[in-house]
C-alpha cells in the first residue's frame, strides 16, 4: 500500500468515527430532550421497590400479614433495596397516616365533613390518605398521586385534574404548593373548579403559602385555619351557585342523625314564601298565610316543649307586656310551654311574672353596648357573669326537650351564636325558629347590611332543612 492510499484510509477513518460521535451525541440529545418531557409524567414511586406495609394499622402482626412484594430478586429487594426504602417508606407514611387522621378529627368535629362525601386526595402519599380515611368509613374516596402541573411543550406551568367541574365534596391536598413549583392559585382554582357547590377543600401547605391562599379564592369562602404538626391547615367551602358571600348557611353539613332538621326538610316547601317588604300587618293575615309547624306536626304527645326568647329587644323598647310573646294564632297554648327570655338588661326581668316563665341573665348579648354603658346603667355587673358560657346552656336547655321554638334576631352577636349552634350540632334539637332580621325599631341602622342579607339568610337556613319564619317586630304579634 502505498502512502497516497493509506492516507486516504486514515482519513476515510478519521471522517467515519466523527460522523459517528456526532450521531451518537445527537441521539443522545434527542434522548435527553425526550427523558425531560416525559419525566413529569412518571410517578417515580412507582420505580421503588413496591415493599408497601399497611401502616394504618400499628399492630406489627398485621403488618407482616399485609405487606405486598411485586415479582422480581426478592432477595435483593428484601435484604439490599428494602433496608433504605423500606425505613423511609414507613416513617412518612406514618407521618400521612396522622396527618390524615388529625385533619378529619377537626373536619368532622367542626361539622364540615361527613363520612359519605365523595372525596379526593391530592399529592404524595395520597394513597395511605386514601387508606386512612377508608378505615375512618369513609365510603367514596380516591387518590392521585401525580402532579400534572408542568407542560414543557407549552412552555407554561398548568394546573389540571383531569375531573369534571363539581365533582367531589371533598378535596384534600398535602404539600403540592410548597413541594411542587407551582403558584398557589393554579392549584385553588382548580380545586374549587372540581368541588361541588358547598363542599369543603382542605390544604396542608407550608407557612410561605398559607397567607396567599385565603386571597386566591374566587368562588369559596375561608372557614378554618390551624396548625397540624409543622404544616398550615387552610380549609374553605365553596359557595352555592345562587349564594351569596354574606351567608354561612348555604349547604352547612350537619350531622347525619340531625332529626328535628331531617324531619323538617320535606315540610320547608309548605312553609309561607318569602318576602322582601312586609304585605300584612294583622292578625287575620297572620292565621291565613304563616305555616307554623305544628299545623304539619301532632305535637299533642310532647310532654316537655321549650321556648326561648333571645334578645326581646322590643318588648323592653316597646314596654310591651311580655305575656303576648308568642303569635295569638299559634296552634299551642302558650301555657304549655317551659319559656326561656335570655337578655343583657337585667329590668326585664320585672316583667317576668308567670309561672314556668324564667328570666337568663346574658350580658355577652349587649356587644359593644355594655362597653359604653355599663351592663343596664347604674347596674354593677353580676357576680360571675363572665364565667357564663351560653352556647352549653343552650344545648343543656334543648337536649331532653320533645319540640323546641327559638326566636331571635339577626343582630352581630345572635348571628354569631347562631353560626355557633350549626357547627356544635346544637340546631339538630330546634324545630321551628323566628328570625327577626328587619330594620331596627329607631331606625339608624338595619340588623344586618341589607334586606339582600337577611333573604340571603334566610334562603341559606331553609336549603338545610331549618324551619324559620320571618319575624317582622312585636307589634304584628300582638293584633295591632
């Protein structure tokens, strides 16, 4: 071979093994770009050793019996992989295994969550969620895992379950904001995109996040924010579609053996309309149109029926006589009542005077009044007053009674103790409520912001099943 030819070898060799390192590290590219595109969506759990221990159950007998292993080198698995992924496997999910527990004790406590919500959990370690709040009894529950946030073909940061809008009750989310980078109001909207109207969604995020979340929603109202270990709890409810802001009530979840509530439901429909303005002022109107509850209900076999009167704000201002208390046209005597008047003006109780009648001092009704004024003036406030604690004075006053009226009005504090009596379970044992929530007798400023409020009220407390009737002011009650 002579030196022309060998050069042109070395050449020919020269030029093959650059085309070749050029293809090798342009495939590998392709590769790359290719592996970064699909990573997102790859559950990376799946890639560890599926050594999966219930650890719902901390019975470490019951642990061994229902440990899964898939197919391959169990020795491998058990003896190398296991001893790192198996220790880090347990200790989170008993961390998730608490986490979950201790989020559902405050839900259910709290009234805004009930074992047969159809029910989604979002984020890593979803599926020992899933398992605990199936052990719970909760009959409807799924997890997902992944987090289809990130969309490199897009060139944008995305939020999507791939769910129908109002689907769950129930949507649970651990960490997602703060583990995965994606804005806080992506993963909002998208849970109240999924949520039914009145269900409840529940973030455990990190502190960073916690503050944004309350100003991100668009269509739910903020009803909880605690502490569970080291992590924030933001929980809100998303708003009816024909509700407005100003009402709690809107598909409130009540107990499920809620009986005077369960029992009424069926009858709010007979119940007289509502009205924005007043249209009678007599008692013949009064016997005609208002559908009280014991037109509907035998009551004659109740043998302990309770009435309480919170605020009798204008029988004081009025000096009316507080014997004409009750509609002249209620189907019931009012004698056969046990008569409760709770009120911050200690001189009502001059104008209690009739057997099985009692007068309940509770200064916390005059609100900012007693700040200014004193309890009634000159009046010392009573001794102890400040260890009253009327919320369990009513549930103690309700619990053994067979058929209970409440009447009050829509003032700031009443409103307060009426939010109080839903999320304690207490308005299961009311049957038929009177909710004066019109302008106030002087005339400076209404109860509420507006006649929109109280029907939003209104409307809020009948879609649960409540009976209440509008209550206008005294005057209409007693014939005039």
């Amino acid at each position: 071979m002579d030196s022309k030819s060998f050069k042109f070898y070395a050449l020919s060799g020269s030029i093959a093994r650059r085309v070749f390192f050029r293809a090798l590290l342009l495939s590998s590219a392709v590769s790359l770009v290719a592996l970064i595109r699909f990573l997102p969506t790859v559950d990376l759990g799946s890639l560890t050793p599926k050594t999966y221990f219930d650890c719902v159950d901390d019975d470490s007998d019951s642990l061994s019996e229902n440990a899964t292993l898939t197919a391959g080198s169990y020795l491998f698995q058990s003896r190398i992989l296991n001893t790192f992924w198996g220790s880090f496997d347990s200790m989170n999910c008993k961390n998730d295994t608490s986490l979950a527990s201790t989020v559902i004790t405050i839900l259910t406590g709290k009234r805004l969550l009930n074992f047969g919500a159809r029910s989604l959990c979002v984020g890593e370690g979803s599926n020992v969620i899933v398992s605990s709040m199936q052990r719970l009894g909760f009959s409807s529950v799924v997890g997902l895992h992944k987090h289809p946030f990130l969309s490199l073909h897009k060139k944008k940061t995305v939020c999507h379950f791939e769910y129908d809008d109002s689907t769950f009750d129930f949507v649970f989310s651990k960490d997602v904001v703060d583990q995965v980078s994606v804005p806080a109001a992506l993963l909002v909207l998208e849970v109240e995109r999924i949520l039914k109207p009145g269900g409840i969604g529940a973030l455990l995020v990190g502190s960073s996040s916690s503050s944004s979340v309350p100003s991100l929603l668009r269509s739910s109202n903020l009803v909880h924010v605690g502490y569970v270990n080291e992590l924030n709890l933001v929980v809100f409810k998303k708003r009816s579609e024909n509700a407005s802001t100003s009402s709690p009530f809107y598909n409130h979840v009540l107990p499920e053996d809620c009986a005077s509530v369960e029992f009424t439901k069926p009858l709010v429909k007979l119940m007289e309309p509502l009205v924005v303005e007043r249209v009678g002022h007599d008692v013949k109107y009064e016997k005609k149109n208002v559908s009280y509850l014991p037109k509907f209900v035998d009551v004659s076999n109740k043998k302990r029926l309770v009435y309480i009167d919170i605020g009798v704000r204008e029988l004081v201002n009025a000096n009316v006589n507080v014997t004409n208390w009750f509609p002249p046209s209620y189907p019931i005597d009012q004698k056969a009542f046990s008569v409760y008047f709770v009120h911050y003006n200690a001189s009502v109780l001059s104008y209690v005077k009739l057997p099985r009648v009692t007068f309940v001092y509770h200064p916390g009704l005059a609100g900012k009044i007693a700040h200014k004024n004193g309890v009634d003036g000159e009046m010392e406030p009573f001794f102890g007053e400040e260890e009253f604690d009327f919320l369990v004075w009513f549930k103690e006053t309700v619990q053994h009674a067979d058929f209970v009226v409440l009447k009050m009005h829509a003032g700031e504090v009443e409103m307060k103790f009426l939010a109080d009596i839903f999320e304690s379970g207490a308005i299961c044992s009311v049957d038929e409520l009177f909710l004066s929530c019109s302008e106030s007798g002087d005339g400076k400023r209404e109860t509420m912001s507006s006649r929109e409020h109280c029907m939003d009220t209104y409307k809020g407390l009948r879609s649960n099943g409540v009976y209440v009737h509008q209550w206008w002011d005294a005057k209409l009650h007693q014939g005039a």
